[in-house]
C-alpha cells in the first residue's frame, strides 16, 4: 500500500474531470428539448463506440465467453423495458421526460462498471510499472469529459433536475476511484468478475444507445440530428487516436 498515494490521485483527478463535465452541462439555467436532443445523440454515439471498441475488447482478452454476457446484459435491459414494463415508449405519457428512468439508470450502472475498470486500470498499470500507469491514466483522462456530459444530460432528461446530473457524475468519479482501492487491497488476487461484469455492462450500452436513444434521434424533426450520432463516436475515436500518438 505504500505506492497508493499517486494511483489513487490520479484516479481522483480524473473522476474529478467527470464531475466538471457534468458541471459545464449543469451550468446552463435551462436547457430545452431540442438541445437535450442533440446531448442525448452525442452520448448515444459515445457510449456505442466505449461498448464495442474498449469494453467488448477488453471483456475478450479475459474470457472466450465474453459474448455471451454482452447479449445477457442485453436481454436484461430489454426485459426490464419491455416484459416487466410492456408499455414503454417515449412521447406525452412519458411527462415531458426524454427518456426514461429505467434508461438513465442503466446508463449510468453501465458507466459506474466502466469507471470502476478505469479505476482497476490505473492501479495495475502502477504496479506494472509508472509508466505504464501514467499511459493509461492519459488514455482515460481523455475520455473523461465526455463521459461526463454524456451522464449528465441522460440523467437530466430522464429527471429533468440538475441534481440528479451532477449526482451521476460524483457516482462515476467514486466508483474510479473505489476500482484503483481495490486493487491495492486485492492486489494478489485475481480479478474473476471483469470478464462477465465488463461484458454484460457492454450489453446495456448497446441497448440504450441502439434501441432506446438512437430511434427517439432517427424520429427527430431536425435532418441533421442524426449525424450526431457520428460526432459522438468520433469523440471516443478522436481521444483514442491522440493516445496513440
């Protein structure tokens, strides 16, 4: 535990960069639909990218089965929205709120489930070695931001009360920071749970972003709402890129 102090800053610093991306969204006095439209296809396309280019991959090197927790938390997401609750759908009987409870709740289990393995990252690059740890902490910093934004206004839409989306950021920056702890008081152990928790966190995102955000976007009035979809994709494919140079 004597080499804690620097992981366990970093971790911080970059949950700390979450909350002021939840922040800058909060900031505004009122946002209206048609703006939270636009934050909403952003992070549809962000958490889409986050699902199949890092969290499927990395789920993959741990587990050959990988694949079967990504469809299992899938069909989890769909039973929640469409067996138990059989009338969902967005529009008037929704109460003006842009999506839904179960919807922003996932999303932000999901995002807690990757932060915490952002978390468990930055602790094992450490005891790798620093630099190591420092590579990896640059490479989720830049992801950080965003993520932030993208919580805040699913959360907002979903309760329409900035407290909720600065609450959701705190939930992301804790749970980076709780991953990088365990790792220190686990650290011989090896981490079972991250092939099927990584994966079935995956699973979520793709029915979020696929079957509950990106279809309220495809129905907007706005032609150009839908390429928003893209720019949030290119978000995540933008930082990965500056990582790798």
């Amino acid at each position: 535990m004597e080499n804690f102090l620097l992981p366990f800053t970093l971790s911080l610093i970059s949950g700390l960069i979450i909350m002021l991306g939840g922040w800058i969204f909060a900031s505004r006095r009122t946002w209206d639909d048609k703006h939270l439209d636009l934050f909403i296809a952003l992070g549809a396309g962000y958490i889409l990218a986050v699902a199949f280019l890092d969290m499927i991959p990395e789920a993959f090197h741990t587990s050959p089965y990988s694949m079967h927790f990504v469809i299992v938390g899938y069909l989890i997401v769909h039973l929640f929205e469409h067996v138990f609750t059989p009338h969902f759908h967005y529009g008037e009987e929704t109460h003006h709120h842009l999506v839904s409870n179960i919807v922003s709740t996932t999303a932000l289990i999901g995002l807690m489930v990757h932060n915490f393995f952002s978390g468990v990252a930055i602790g094992s690059g450490m005891l790798t070695g620093e630099a190591i740890g420092w590579i990896i902490f640059i490479g989720t910093v830049l992801h950080k931001l965003p993520e932030g934004f993208t919580i805040s206004s699913i959360m907002f839409a979903s309760h329409h009360r900035k407290r909720y989306a600065l609450m959701g950021t705190v939930l992301l920056a804790l749970s980076s920071v709780f991953g990088t702890l365990l790792v220190f008081v686990f650290q011989n152990k090896e981490w079972f749970f991250k092939d099927f928790a990584l994966a079935m966190s995956a699973g979520t995102f793709i029915h979020v972003a696929t079957t509950d955000l990106i279809p309220r976007i495809n129905d907007s009035h706005q032609r150009w709402m839908p390429l928003m979809v893209f720019i949030g994709v290119g978000l995540f494919l933008l930082s990965s890129l500056i990582l790798r140079h």
